[in-house]
C-alpha cells in the first residue's frame, strides 16, 4: 500500500504548479480530484504536458462562481484531506469559500494556497508565471555566461557604451524551473499540515507562491547579494563579489575531450579533492601552482584554472576521462534528447510507456519499500467524475 493510500485531495489548481503538486501527492498514493471551471484547465489539451501533470486524477466540472457550484464545493470539503488551490489571493474569500469558512465544515482541512507572490505586498496580485518569475528573481541571469549580464541592459541609457537593447537576448533557461519548484514546496507544505492533522484533529492554512519557491531554488546566490548590501545607484558599477550560481564561485569547469565530447566537473569548496585531482600525473603540475592553492584562489583565478584543465582534458576523448576519473564530480554536457534514455533512468524505471498515446510518462521521485510506484494512465475527461470515488474507478 502506499503512504497516502486513502488520502483526499481536492485540486482547484490551474496551469502547472498546483497541478505538479497534485500530481506528486497522487503518485505517492493520494485520491486526487480535480475541480475544473466549465471551460476545463487553461492548458488542457496541452498534449504531454498536461497529461503528464493530470494521469491518474480525477475531474470534476464546478463553476465556482455560481451558488450551485459554491455549495457543491463545500460538500466535498467535508470529505477531503488537503485542498490544493492557486487562486489569486483573495478570490476564495469573495466567493464565500474563505479559509475560516471552510474549517468551519471541516476542522481538520489542511488548505495550501499557491499564488504569484503571496497573499501581501505590493505585488500580492500581480499574476505569476514561471518565464518572467525566473527574470525576477535572477534565475535567466544565472544562466548567462559568466560575463555577461543581459539583466542590467538599459534601454533608456545615453552612455554610448551601454548595452545595445538590440543585443539583450535571452539565455537558454529550463522551462517551467519556477513551476515545478512551487509544486514539491506545495506538496511538502501539504504533507506538513496533514500530518500535524493526524496528530491534533486541527487543519492549517498554508501558503506558497512562484516567487518564494523560485527564490529558495536562488538562495545561495539572493543571500550572496544581500550580504554584499542594496544595489543602488551610486555602487552598481563597482566590482561585486560572485554570485553563488556563477561557474566560478561553485567552481564548475566546461571540458571538451580529445575528439570534442563535452563535460562538466565540479571542485567545489573541498580542499580534499582538489588534493586528490593533483595526486593524479596528468594534474600533478597544478599543485604546486600557488595560483590554485586555496578554494579562494581558485575562484578568483577560475578563467586561468579552466585553461590549464582544458589543455590537459584536450589529450584524451571523453570516455577515456570519463571512464578514469571515476569517483570524481563528473559528468557527461548532455541534452534532453542525451539524457532521456540515459542508462540510469532505465535501471530506475523512472518512466512508464503509457499505450493510449504512446507516451513515455514520469513515475516520481520516489520508491516505497523498495518498489516504485504504480503509475495510473487515464487522464480524466472533462467533468468525468461526479464526487469522491473508489480507488477503482478509472473515471
């Protein structure tokens, strides 16, 4: 049986971070029933994207800005477990569905609310989406390469030597990073409060949003920062200490092999293993480089260490690397395309080839004793289910 086998779950989530959390909870067991808007999620039909968020749900049709369907929600609060939603801060409360409200119907709701921003702020209700929560929170701009800061292009500038607006170009970025981050913080929220549930009978009201949960996945680098004090205009063109999520300040090297295969290595901090790469003949030289000496060194030195690694990587192909330096922090430079029938994701069965659609869906992070998850096909149609229904109800 899984852990949350018997678990209820209502989803008035739209899109794909509510959704994803749902998601996350439903394959570790949860009966998750999706409340949809006459009009159906604003991404169903979306092919593999929506289906691989959706499989294994349930969908129940409710306008919820009608009085039948408001009375309709409340019966199904009595019997659920969590409520999953991502309305604008505020809009439950107009509709007479406010969190009091419901605890009133049942004590024990553990209620986690998703949002842009949160619920204050003067940017509470402003919408959230993952491509411009990433260029808020800096996210786009650590994946610039280091020396280039598209971030402080300014259109608006008559210094002749400012960035050409012209010339601001996107870098390539992992789509949907915000959402996807939003929904394992939802899901943990969710699985805090539940548990608090079983223990005392009292639910809880938690809240999240893209702007949080992409901060948390920015925290090294947004703290780096604070610490170096508000950028303003009097100090934004003086020197600033390197972000955490530059290669140098986590010493991540880009390699190519003798016959052009690419690869990354990470250093890091460990003094250890910067001892154990120059114990090895082919970096030997290096330890006696007092440019390299220290972690501080290395970072402030990082373009002249990437050289000299880069010679001595040009020597071999990649495999031969690869296959040497094993135990090390190294990794073949893959695309999507590379990595999604990587030999590890086979031997982890991470994926379930679903025969509708011929398509390849995630099975989750996570095996329980041993065993991964059973993955459940059906994507609910529209308005298919009419309530809570038996595990064994494909509707």
């Amino acid at each position: 049986m899984l852990p949350l086998a018997g678990v209820r779950i209502l989803e008035a989530a739209q899109v794909f971070a509510g959704p994803h959390g749902g998601s996350l909870l439903s394959l570790l067991g949860a009966e998750v029933l999706k409340i949809e808007p006459p009009s159906g999620d604003q991404v169903r039909g979306y092919a593999v994207g929506f289906r691989a968020q959706n499989a294994g749900k349930r969908s129940l049709v409710l306008d919820l800005k009608s009085t039948e369907g408001q009375v309709r929600f409340r019966e199904l609060i009595k019997d659920a477990d969590i409520l999953l939603e991502n309305f604008r801060p505020g809009n439950m409360d107009k509709l007479g569905l406010s969190h009091p409200a419901l605890r009133q119907i049942n004590p024990a709701l553990v209620q986690v609310s998703i949002s842009g921003f949160g619920s204050k702020g003067p940017w509470a209700q402003q919408p959230g989406f993952d491509g411009m929560m990433q260029a808020l929170v800096g996210m786009l701009d650590s994946y610039a390469p280091e020396g280039s800061n598209p971030a402080n292009s300014n259109p608006e500038s008559s210094d002749p030597e400012s960035p050409n607006p012209a010339e601001f170009k996107l870098p390539q970025y992992m789509p949907v990073a915000a959402d996807t981050a939003t929904g394992l913080v939802a899901a943990i929220g969710a699985l805090a409060g539940l548990a608090n549930a079983r223990k005392t009978g009292v639910g809880c009201h938690i809240e999240t949003s893209l702007f949080e949960s992409a901060l948390d996945l920015m925290l090294v680098a947004v703290s780096e920062e604070r610490n170096n004090g508000p950028l303003t205009a009097a100090n934004a063109d003086q020197p600033r200490a390197p972000i955490g999520t530059k290669p140098a300040f986590s010493l991540v090297f880009p390699l190519t092999g003798a016959d052009g295969g690419r690869m990354v290595m990470m250093l890091a901090t460990s003094q250890a293993l910067w001892q154990k790469l120059t114990e090895i003949p082919d970096f030997a030289a290096l330890s006696n480089d007092a440019r390299f000496a220290t972690y501080g060194e290395r970072v402030a030195n990082y373009p002249a260490l990437t050289q000299e690694l880069q010679q001595r990587f040009a020597t071999k192909p990649r495999q031969v690397w690869l296959d040497s330096l094993a135990g090390f922090p190294i990794s073949p430079y893959n695309s999507p395309a590379e990595v999604a029938f990587h030999e590890q994701i086979e031997a982890l069965d991470l994926f379930h080839f679903e025969p509708e659609h011929r398509e390849w869906l995630w099975r989750g992070p996570w095996t329980v004793n041993g065993i991964r998850p059973a993955r459940r096909d059906q994507t609910p149609q529209l308005g298919s289910a009419t309530g809570w229904l038996a595990d064994s109800d494909p509707s």
